[in-house]
C-alpha cells in the first residue's frame, strides 16, 4: 500500500459526545411494514455506529485517523460519516415535498449549516480507475484537513437526520393502512421505499467503510480480540487433497450431448396489495435487480465446487505472475494499471520485510514472505503457504484483473504439467445463478448478529474470511461457498438485466445507470461483512475490473469438452456434495 494520505497531526477535532451517539428513540411505529422499515433503520444504524466506535479512539485523538484516506479512489471517513445521513435527509425531503419542515436543531447545528451539510455530503465517488479524473456527478470536498467540518457537528448533523427519519415515518404510520390514500400523503409507497432505499444503502457503505478499514495503517485505529483460533492459526492449514483443491462438477449435465437450459434471474417489483399476507415481501429491490428475466445458458459445462484459495494464488504470485504481463494479463489496459498502483500481489496480503520465500523451483525468488491482512491491521500468524497459516484456506480478494490473469495462467500451468486441455475462464452471471440453484438464502428478518455457520459466512458472523469448506450449503449441483465469505466475480458486464424495460429508481437514478459503462462487472453472491437484507437471489453488485479492494473472490469453470478435442476423463454425475472431476 502506498503512502497514506494523512491530515496534520497537530489537527484535531472532537469525537462524539454522549449525547450524540444515540441510535434508538421510542416513538416508532408498534406494527404494520413501516415497523419492519424503521426495526431496519435502527438496525443498520447500530452496525455504522458500532464500526466507527469500535474502530477509531474516543476522545479528541480519534478526529485524525477519520480524516485519513487510504484509498486513492474514496474520500475518508470522515465524509461518510456525514454521508449516510445526508443520503437519507435529502430523500427525505423529495418524498415530504412541501410538507417538508425542519424540525428543531441541536445546540451545535444552524440550518445555514444543515443545508451545507445536505451539499456536502450529498454523494460519494467512484472514479474511473483507469483515468480517476473521469468520474460521475458527486460532492466537492476539501482537500485541506481544517476545510472539513468539526466531528461533533456531523454527528449532530447524523443525529438530527435519525431523528427526522423515525418521526416523518411514524407519522406516515399513524396515517392509517399503508395503502390507503389520506390527505397527507398520496400514498404510503414512497415511504417504504425510502426507508428501505435507506436501509440498504447504509448497509453498503458499511461494507465499504470495511475493505477501507481494512487498507488503514493500524497506528489509526484500534486492534480487535481474535479467537483462539483466528489468533493463533488454529484451523484449515495448507495441506488438502486433490480433491479439495481442484474438483470439478458438471452443470447442467444432459445424457444427449450439449444443449441449452433456462435460468431466471432478477425479481419483478414489489407489490403492496392489501390481500397479501406479506405486503412488503421484498420489500424493496433496486432498478439493476428488475424486471425479472429469463435467460438461456449452454449446458454442460464445468464448476470448480470451491473457490480459488490465497494459498493457490500464492503460487501464482511466486511464479512471478504479476510480473509476466504480456503472459497472462491484458497488456494494453493492465499493464499501466499495474506499474501505477506497483501491484505485485493482492491488496489483502502484506510483505514481511525481512523474510523471503523460495519458489516452486528452489531458488530464492523476488517475492518475499506474505500475510493475510485483517481487518484492524494485523496480519495472521505464519506467513501465507506455511501449513500453520489459518489464511491459507481462505478464498483470495482480488480484482476482476488479477483473477483473469490467474486463470490464464492456470490453464498454462495445467497444460504444462499434462493435468488437461481445458481452457478455464471465470463464469458468467448466468452461468453463475444456475450453478447457485438450491442454496438456503436467509431470513431478512431474523435477530441477532452473523449468520448460521452452515449458512455461509455472510452478516459478521466473523469479521474475516474463514475456510471454503465451512460452508454446509451446496448448491443442488455440489458447489459449495457460494454465498457468504466474499461476492464472486463474474464476467458479465454490469447492464440492465433487460434494457428495453429498465426504469432507474425514482428516488436515486443514477444508482445503477452511472456504472453502464462497459468497465464495471457483476459479482454475486455476499462477503462476511454483507448483511443479511442484501443476501438475495436477485441481488447484484459491481465493481471496476481492476478495482482491488472488496472482498471478492472467484472461481474457475470451463467447457467439459478439452481444447483440441482430448479426453480429461470422466466426470460423475451431479449430487449435492458431489466429488467432481480433478483438474
């Protein structure tokens, strides 16, 4: 990681007060779908305040590490502090309309100050990675750390926005059944669809504000308690068999040779009739995720049952692989990339200083000992490829770049030691929802912190990768970690599901359609860090192909006839938990 980008030391501002980092209030709707909204609301809000009070110092001192940037590409933390609430305060005020009123300020907040405030932090960024002074529509911000405005005044501005939230709600409520007309308002729609926009944006941003933490000098932040086993290595080591490491299972298997099979995906949008037991169920989808299509896969062809591990990466790494750029990666694009960040392995690992590692073939290579980084910066005992390295097992983070590059040389390497012919590639979104079918999605609704173990790491069940067989929840074709413990890239570009039907969200059109550029791709699935609301089938996410940050991971597939026509032997029929095919 590069230099961080760190405001004066002499600079500091205060943190929150008590009396500003409230998150509950008793006047709520007690029943009905704006009680589930605000239930959720009150949840998410919980987990920001949670992440920012666990990881940054109370007192004064904290104001520093919340002004560093330690992604070239993102703002700091202190923007999305504001942020959050600003995202939510200015909807609010297009959905109230003229109804609108701001209701009494704290001592430490003008209205001149709010309306500033809604300017501000009105919309983050993602610039182009290739060239990051394209970037869509977002807020100016200042680039002196004494421009910003003071901790506690963003925190009465969040506070204040809370507030609002939960009050104009709970007057909604009050109002009578949900889809029922009344003076007030033409109809209750608007509202749920608000808060739940606001719900899972919060939600979004608090995965972010993870894979940032996670790029942060540990001198800004607070280190965690680790488990025994998390601490001392204890668990999945590097040794595992063939099996576990390479096996392929069929997809779509057809007794007459190849064909075509239909998969759907998306959802058709929510609706709020009166005579369903559940009128909000999904409560809310975003544009990208609708209208529901269906589309044609070609079948069979080959999944790998786990995704790629650090430690199967790592010899990519060794093999000079980030070097070999005409080899294996997209010379014309990645190549500058490459030499601008000073990529030599993924921004989840960190180089020990003074160790270094032989290669495959003896001798003492450029690339010296690496650790999986967690999330408060330490680094996980034993260095990554030592049997006692808990790491080693856990599926690697890489960009959508990086894990194409693996794949062709993966396909070299396998030819090379005459393990096959196969020609792998990473699948497509389709491709990837078929594989999916039969995975258990969770309760949206259920309480309680992480989801069940054998569900898949989603919902900060551990606040870190674990092992990619943890999972007990297989797909109905025997592929196992698909949801949870990081999203999955696919190589589908992010594009409406159906172009001709595509409607942008009223209350935030450029969600999605600002990222129709050709560069962003789809991934799938869910990190630890995703909460439960946003572990759907329907739900997509996107990155930038070279973007190296999120908590992503990937798998191999390919055709199941070799290049070039030879036999790789045969594959068993598919079954849950079914043993596939080595490669």
């Amino acid at each position: 990681m590069g230099a961080l980008e760190e405001p004066p030391l002499e600079w500091s501002r205060g943190w929150l007060p008590p009396d500003l980092s409230r998150t509950d209030d008793d006047t709520a709707p007690v029943s009905g779908p704006l009680a589930r909204a605000c239930a959720a609301l009150r949840r998410s809000w919980r987990r920001s305040d949670w992440l920012f009070q666990t990881f940054f110092a109370d007192g004064e001192p904290a104001a520093r590490p919340l002004l560093v940037k330690p992604i070239r590409l993102r703002h700091p933390f202190l923007f999305y502090l504001g942020h959050l609430p600003a995202f939510a305060h200015n909807r609010l005020q297009v959905v109230c309309g003229k109804e609108y009123r701001v209701a009494p300020l704290p001592r430490t907040l003008t209205t001149a100050q709010l309306q500033e405030l809604d300017v501000l932090f009105e919309r983050g960024m993602d610039p182009d990675v290739d060239d990051p002074t394209r970037c869509h529509r977002h807020s100016e911000v200042p680039d002196a750390a004494e421009d910003w405005p003071s901790v506690t005044m963003v925190a009465a501005y969040r506070d204040y926005v809370r507030q609002q939230m939960v009050q104009q709600l709970e007057r909604v409520a009050a109002a009578g059944d949900i889809t029922t007309p009344t003076p007030t308002t033409a109809s209750k729609e608007p509202w749920l669809r608000l808060a739940w926009m606001v719900v899972e944006h919060e939600l979004m941003h608090i995965e972010t504000l993870c894979y940032m933490l996670q790029q942060t000098d540990a001198r800004w932040k607070k280190q965690l308690e680790w488990k025994a086993e998390e601490r001392d290595g204890i668990g999945h080591g590097a040794e595992t068999t063939p099996q576990q490491r390479h096996s392929f299972v069929p997809i779509g298997a057809c007794a007459t040779g190849p064909s075509r099979t239909a998969v759907t995906l998306g959802c058709n949008p929510p609706t709020h009739a009166p005579t369903r037991p559940d009128p909000i169920s999904p409560p809310f989808l975003w544009d990208n995720e609708m209208p529901q299509v269906v589309r044609s896969v070609r079948v069979p062809y080959l999944m790998a049952v786990y995704p790629v591990t650090n430690g199967e990466y790592l010899r990519f790494v060794q093999a000079g692989g980030y070097r070999q750029v005409d080899a294996f990666w997209d010379a014309p694009s990645d190549a500058p990339w490459l030499a601008r960040e000073r990529l030599l392995w993924p921004r989840c690992w960190r180089a020990h200083p003074h160790a270094g590692q032989r290669n495959g073939a003896g001798s003492m290579d450029a690339v010296p000992a690496l650790y999986a980084l967690r999330i408060d910066g330490t680094l996980v005992p034993y260095p990554l490829g030592d049997a006692r390295c808990v790491a080693n097992d856990w599926p690697v983070y890489v960009s959508l770049a990086e894990a194409r590059a693996y794949v062709r040389w993966h396909t070299r390497e396998c030819a090379r030691r005459g393990r096959c012919r196969h020609r792998f590639r990473l699948p497509t979104e389709d491709e990837w929802q078929l594989a999916a079918d039969g995975i258990r999605y969770p309760d949206a609704d259920a309480e309680g912190n992480g989801a069940e173990p054998s569900e898949g790491n989603y919902h900060w069940g551990r606040l870190s990768p674990v092992s990619v067989r943890a999972s007990d929840n297989p797909s109905r074709y025997g592929v196992h970690d698909l949801l949870g413990n990081g999203w999955e890239w696919t190589d589908t570009v992010f594009a409406p599901l159906d172009a001709r039907r595509f409607t942008p969200t009223d209350m935030y059109p450029e969600y999605s359609q600002d990222f129709f550029d050709g560069k962003h791709y789809v991934m799938r699935g869910a990190s630890w860090a995703t909460d439960r609301q946003l572990v759907r089938p329907s739900f997509r996410n996107w990155y930038h192909a070279r973007y190296p940050y999120a908590f992503a991971k990937f798998r191999l597939v390919c055709d199941t006839a070799c290049e070039g026509g030879d036999a790789c032997g045969q594959v068993v029929a598919h079954a849950p938990n079914a043993k596939g095919r080595v490669y």
